[in-house]
C-alpha cells in the first residue's frame, strides 16, 4: 500500500439538519486513493466508504499505482496540469462528470449527469477521438456501446467499479435463469429479464438476446409496464430496492414480489412462491442509498418541522414510503431547482451531489440524511491525479484504461437499450 501523501480527501461536510459535521463513515478516506491501488491484500477491497463492507469478488478490477509524480503533486500543481492537457487536446476529448464525483473532476467536465444521460451526449460528439468518462466501470462500458466503434472510452481509475453490479454476476445470473427455466416452464413470455442500468454490459446483453430490457430509475415503472405486456414474471436485477418501489407504485401485492438470494439454493425461495410471483428480485443494493433510514427522516422531521424529504428510489421501501417524494438523481435536482426561496430539503442520496445542491441554492436549505459523510467507494477512486495522467498520457498519443466491449456484446446490449429508449 502506497503511503506518500496521504493527504486529506475533498469531502467538504454538508450541514446534518442541526449540527455541522465532519464525521465520517472510515478514516482512511483522508487517504488518497492510490493507497488502495494494487492491492495485494487476499481479497479485492472496495476502498473507504459506503461500499466498504461489501464483498468485492475476485474479478474485481485494479488499477496499477499512477507514476509518482501525479501522486506527489499538490492540487493546484494537478489543476494546473490538467488544464495544460485539456487545452493541448480541445475537442479531441469530451470529460463526462457524473454527479457523485467530488468537485474538482467535476471542474473539468463536459457534460454532466446520470450514467446514460451521460453516455448518449457523448455519443452526440462524433468528432471525439477519446471519451473519459469520470464515473463507474458499467457506466464507461456503456459509453462504449453506445458511441462509434473509433471512439476511445477511457476509466481514469480501474478499480472504480460499482458493488451493486458486481451483485449480479454473468454465471449467478444464467444459474438463476436456468432454475426459472426448468420450475416455470420455460417458452415466451414465461419471464421477462430486466436489468437495471448499473449491471454489466454482458447482462444488458443477457436481456437482449432472451427478450428482455434495461431501465434506468426514472423510467423504471414504464420498462416494468412494458415487460408485463409481454410476460407473466419479471426477473428484475441487480437492485431489490428499485425493483420493489417499482412494483409498489404499480400496486403489485407483497406476496408476488419475491427476492431471489444468488447464494442459496433457489434462491433461497419456495417453488410456490417463485410459481405465484409476478415480480423477482434479486438480493443486491446500493450501499451509499441503504444507508438512509427512517429514523433519519423523523429526526429531520422533528428539527425542522416544515422540511421536505426527497430520496432516491434505491433507498429501501420503508424509507421512500417515508419521505415526502422519491426520484432519480435527475429529478432530485430538478426538484430542488423548482422549489420555493426558504424551502428547506432533506436529501437521500449521494454526499458529493448533496453537498453540490447545497451550495448551488443558497437561497434554501438543503442537507444530508445521513448526518455521516459517506461517499460512494468507488465514484471516491477518480481523483485529480488521475485525471491529470490520463490526460497527459492523451496528449503522448497513448491511451489509458481503455474500456472495451466485444461486437457480440454490443451488439445484443443495443437491442435491449434500444428497447428502452422505445418504450420512453
């Protein structure tokens, strides 16, 4: 593990509701990333943050440590550099920002938002030979499928990957399709694949080749629709939360929603019950999102009595049926964007974003559910230093952490993407 400058992380706490806080959920995250780089450890580590108690499997990506030089540099001397780079590259490069990355990458984005959004503006950049997208590792696979062939998709730092899409693996996943198969009968219509937009290219693939489709969070319900116009049984991966909110708001009852736990035989569910079940979900989360509670909301609620809670539909079912409305990041700055001067807003989602709303909108008062500052483990690895190689790396004619997927893949992903952008 490397151990020079090991300086503290740009975690800015927002304010908690009543106090201002600096508590975090791990002390290595005023660590920089490149201490968790090339880990030799016996298993893959996620890194501080939400995700750190989860179980990264053995495929989990690393990144090699990035030259000394960039790990040495302080913040004004990487702003520096990248700026340098980014105008040496001008529109031979589009920087795609998703809206948990910590503010100085987001500094240097072209385009920010949501995983797809953001993939499809970059597709919207034709002349572009390179796409570094400062996100996760599905969202870059992603930007892959969805741009020309001669476009280079670069991930600054490798092993920012996403727990929940290591949840649902291509082998658990085909495992629990096969079981379905043999119980239910197989043939058209008898279940419907869908899987959420934070899964791997090969299960979007998955979806495409047995009649199945993506969604994202604000389009989850029409996806839903969509696939019980055609079929009897959903398989909904990798997300139980969304999965279940979903299925909520299109009135299915608890009894025909079941989850399936990949590490248990059948899933660790009844035949009777897979036999009666509309909807399948399967047993992966969000850990920044299952980090919010109730009891979070009544506290808001009781310190400030005319506040309104807004959460991301990842968040578990008792939590969104608390709050007073639930939304994709997209619609959560949206909503906060349209709301009245002197509102005051609990937030359920990611710090970095919230810390952003709070500080865009002044004029209201707008804080953490989570009074520990926890951010996502992984949106965590891209850091300055890594952007400045990747850039400078660019401007050598060399390519870097270059995200590839294969023609086949590609192409059945596309017809299940596709699919989407139909049905919305």
């Amino acid at each position: 593990m490397a151990s020079d400058n090991l300086a503290p992380a740009t975690l800015a706490p927002v304010e908690s509701g009543a106090t201002s806080t600096a508590e975090s959920c791990s002390s290595e995250l005023t660590w920089d990333p490149w201490a968790f780089d090339a880990d030799t450890g016996p298993t893959p580590s996620y890194g501080p943050g939400a995700s750190q108690w989860d179980e990264a499997p053995a495929t989990t990506p690393v990144q090699a440590e990035i030259p000394a030089d960039y790990r040495r540099a302080d913040p004004a001397e990487l702003q520096e550099r990248i700026g340098a780079a980014r105008s040496t590259l001008g529109t031979s490069v589009v920087v795609l920002g998703h809206h948990y990355q910590r503010d100085d990458v987001i500094r240097w984005a072209d385009f920010t938002g949501d995983s797809f959004k953001l993939s499809r503006q970059a597709a919207t950049r034709t002349g572009a030979d390179a796409i570094v997208f400062c996100g996760v590792h599905f969202m870059a696979e992603t930007a892959d499928i969805l741009t020309a062939p001669a476009q280079q998709v670069v991930l600054p730092n490798l092993a920012a990957g996403c727990s929940m899409a290591d949840m649902a693996t291509d082998a658990d996943v085909s495992v629990c399709w096969d079981q379905l198969d043999r119980l239910l009968g197989g043939g058209p219509g008898a279940v419907i694949p869908v899987t959420y937009m934070n899964s791997a290219a090969s299960l979007k693939a998955f979806c495409g080749r047995r009649g199945g489709i993506v969604c994202t969070s604000s389009n989850a319900r029409a996806v839903l629709e969509w696939a019980f116009a055609r079929g009897s049984r959903v398989l909904f991966f990798p997300d139980e939360h969304l999965g279940r909110n979903t299925g909520v708001k299109l009135g299915l009852p608890d009894d025909r929603m079941v989850v399936w736990d990949p590490a248990l035989p059948l899933g660790g569910a009844s035949e009777a019950s897979l036999r009666q079940a509309a909807l399948i979900l399967w047993k992966g989360w969000c850990s920044v999102h299952t980090r919010f509670t109730v009891e979070q909301i009544e506290r808001a609620r009781r310190e400030h009595p005319e506040v309104s809670v807004i959460v991301h539909p990842e968040c578990r079912r008792e939590v969104v049926e608390a709050a007073d409305a639930d939304g994709s990041t997209e619609r959560i700055i949206e909503t906060i964007g349209r709301a009245a001067p002197g509102s005051t807003w609990a937030v359920g989602t990611e710090i970095n974003l919230v810390n952003r709303l709070a500080r865009a909108h002044p004029d209201k008062r707008v804080f953490c559910l989570d009074p520990v500052i926890c951010p996502c483990s992984t949106m965590y690895r891209i850091h300055p230093a890594y952007l400045a190689w990747v850039f400078e790396r660019l401007v050598e004619g060399e390519v870097v952490n270059r995200i590839r997927v294969d023609e086949e893949t590609r192409n059945d992903a596309l017809v299940a993407l596709e699919r989407m952008l139909a049905v919305t």
